[in-house]
C-alpha cells in the first residue's frame, strides 16, 4: 500500500479484510472488539468551524462527567486500566488515548489539523480511544499482536529521531515493517502518523466491556459522518472484528 494514493471502495475494503487481531489478545481480554475506518478521496487542511464545534462539545461533555464522576473510575477509562496492567504496563504512567485526551480536556483539547481534530473529537465524545494513521505509509496489513520485543518501533524521544521496541508480551498495533502503536492505544508512531498531505487514513475504534457494539458503530457512525465533510468524494469502507 506505500506510495499509492487509495480511492476505490473495493481496495479499501480489501485493505481491512487483511487486518487481524491475534489471539493471543483475545484470551488476554475477550471482551475485546475493534471498529476499522478506512477513509479515502480526503482534502487535507486546519480546522475549521465543524471541527471546532466538535471539540467544543467534547470539552463540555468530559467536564459535564467528571463533575460526578473521577476519572480514573469513568467506565472504559477504568477497564483499559486493567487491560494495560494485564499486560504489564503501568497505566499511572502510559495513559490510554482516551484517558490523556480527557485530562486534557479540562483545559483545552488540542488544536491540531481538521483530520485530527475531528477524531480526537469523536473519540473523547464516545469515550473510545480512537487512533488515526495515514493509510498510504502502511506496509502490508494492520495486526494487533502480543510483542516478542524485537519488533522496531520508530518515534522522537528528547528531540531525537529513535527506534524503540516495545516489551515482550506487549499489546502492539504493527503492520510488516513494524510497529505503528504501542501498549494498544499509548503512542503511535511516526512513519505511519497523519500528515499535511494525508488523503487515505485508517482509524481504529478500541473498545473493552461496557462499551457494547450499538456504542461503538454509534461512534463509528458519527465518525463517517464528520469525515464526509472533509472532501467532495471522501469514499469510507468499514469493518468490526471481534472474538471468534
């Protein structure tokens, strides 16, 4: 899929009949179910005023919860949580997407480009860590696996370009030519991050128990349809995957 710009629905289609999730993460949370986006024909710019409504509303539903509610006890805030202690990591330190999203809510929620803007948007609204790559720099297909550790990670750390890898046993989001998100919804990486120039994107919902699947095409519905805004031809294939 490098180098090739992605427009047609059967290709984007054919694109996440490829993606899996190993089993391996299924006995780890059974509970587990993933809602692929695969979005093409996008017209790159800053936000505007439809993205900027949508952060708005984000801001005023987190800070409507967590006036009753801490937010380490939100529901999917707290079963993340426990998915990213199964496996080792330290969820005090590595913080879920959605988790480091509506801390900053409070705040502000950041102000990036229109693509991003809308799924952090969308993922703070439906309380769903939501990730969002550029789909032309994958390599092959995306897999959701358990690290062995040599697997190479590409990122930034003090200014410095580095390749990390990530812990044995480690929930990682990888297509071939490594790893594109580490501890399943952390940090992602920057070979396959959103661009400028992003016209293909592949946005991957996450969710455990109690999130149920109405919940989760409802998210995955209000983000089709914020996308169909970004492009007179924005052409959307879609795709659930769960526990066999």
């Amino acid at each position: 899929m490098t180098e090739t710009m992605i427009h047609s629905k059967a290709k984007l289609d054919d694109f996440l009949a490829a993606a899996t999730v190993d089993a391996e993460v299924f006995e780890l949370r059974p509970d587990y179910r993933v809602l692929f986006l695969a979005a093409s024909g996008i017209e790159p710019g800053a936000g505007d005023e439809h993205s900027e409504a949508l952060l708005r509303a984000a801001e005023e539903s987190t800070a409507e919860i967590l006036t009753r509610t801490p937010i380490t006890e939100v529901d999917h805030i707290a079963a993340w949580r426990e998915a990213y202690r199964a496996f080792g990591a330290k969820p005090q330190k590595t913080r879920n997407s959605l988790e480091a999203l509506m801390r900053r809510a409070e705040k502000g929620l950041p102000r990036i480009n229109r693509l991003t803007d809308i799924y952090n948007a969308i993922s703070v609204t439906h309380r769903i860590p939501l990730g969002g790559e550029d789909l032309d720099a994958y390599q092959g297909a995306p897999k959701l696996i358990r690290a062995t550790g040599t697997e190479a990670f590409d990122t930034n750390a003090g200014g410095q370009d580095v390749t990390e890898h990530p812990d044995p046993g480690e929930v990682v989001w990888c297509d071939d030519a490594g790893v594109t998100c580490r501890r399943w919804n952390w940090r992602q990486g920057r070979r396959t991050g959103l661009r400028e120039t992003t016209t293909s994107a592949l946005f991957i919902l996450d969710v455990l128990d109690p999130i149920d699947d109405d919940a989760l095409n409802a998210a995955g519905d209000s983000l089709a349809e914020a996308l169909a805004t970004v492009g007179e031809s924005v052409t959307i294939a879609r795709r659930m995957v769960g526990a066999p």
